[in-house]
C-alpha cells in the first residue's frame, strides 16, 4: 500500500499545478542559504517518509539528462562502445540536451528499481534537486517537478509551513 504522502499527492495533484507556482513565486523572495539549509531538512524529513519504489514517477515521466561521462560509464559496464550506447538509448531533445530516447526509462524494472542504478546518469543522483544546498538555484525545476513527484509536492509546502511560522 503507498504511503499515505503518495496518495495525498495523487488526490491532489491534477489541481495543484497553479498552486504549485504561487509557491515556487513566494520561496522566490526568500531565496538563499537559509532556504537552502531548510530544504535539505526538509528534504531528508519527507524522505524518511516516502519510498520511491512506491513511485518512479520520475523514471516513468522525465527522461534525465545524460552527460559524456553518464555515458563513457554506463557502456562500459555494458561492455559497449559509447556511440553505441549512445545510438541504441539516446537522442538530443529539443533544447540541445541528450536524454533517454524512451519514456519510461529503459533501465526501469517492473519493481521500480533501477537496472542500473549503482552507475545511473548524475541527474538520476541529484533528481528532485530539492537537497545538497541547491534548492535555490534550482527554482524553475520544482513546480515542474512537484507533478512528477509526490516528495517534491510535499517539501514544497512543508517549506513554506516552516516558513510562515
């Protein structure tokens, strides 16, 4: 059964995308180190809450970024060449970015997990960018991001709670 999080955000989030906005506008104002330090608490307090096995929205609904190094890494364990590795699972997208060429990721497993996730690109590590002190300049990602995954949702306002104390 999904944690009671995941379902909160599936209930609520086909009506939440404006709303979603508002506060990415209102953490706008408060951006900086201290926002940054309360979102890596944040962050670390919802996911002692959420699995994301339970989820994979992000496998399932964004192909990540794949850099030279993502690539030179994985076709090796893959005992490949990096063209192609390249050739069979990439394409350049629309804004000049190699991505995945396939939605869900090709790597994901019926269990959500990762197939290869011990050597899974450096935006699959750093996926929802809401930790490691770059919430702030990570802003235009997250109301995106909070449609894609339920964790994102929840930090966001849980943020802005703390923050209205």
């Amino acid at each position: 059964m999904p944690s009671p999080l995941i379902e909160t955000w599936k209930q609520r989030k086909p009506k939440t995308e404006a709303e979603n906005l508002e506060i990415i506008k209102r953490l706008k104002r408060k951006q900086g180190k201290q926002l940054d330090v309360l979102a890596d608490e944040v962050h670390d307090d919802v996911f002692k809450k959420i699995d994301c096995l339970e989820c994979a929205g992000c496998c399932t609904g964004i192909p990540p970024i794949v850099t030279r190094a993502d690539v030179t890494r994985i076709a090796k364990d893959f005992g490949m060449r990096p063209a192609d590795f390249q050739d069979k699972y990439l394409m350049v997208d629309e804004d000049g970015d190699t991505v995945m060429k396939t939605t869900p990721c090709p790597f994901l497993e019926s269990d959500n997990k990762c197939l290869i996730y011990d050597i899974r690109p450096r935006a699959c590590r750093q996926y929802p960018h809401t930790n490691y002190l770059d919430f702030s300049k990570n802003m235009r990602l997250h109301a995106p991001n909070a449609n894609i995954c339920p964790a994102v949702f929840h930090i966001l306002r849980e943020i802005e709670r703390r923050l209205d104390k």
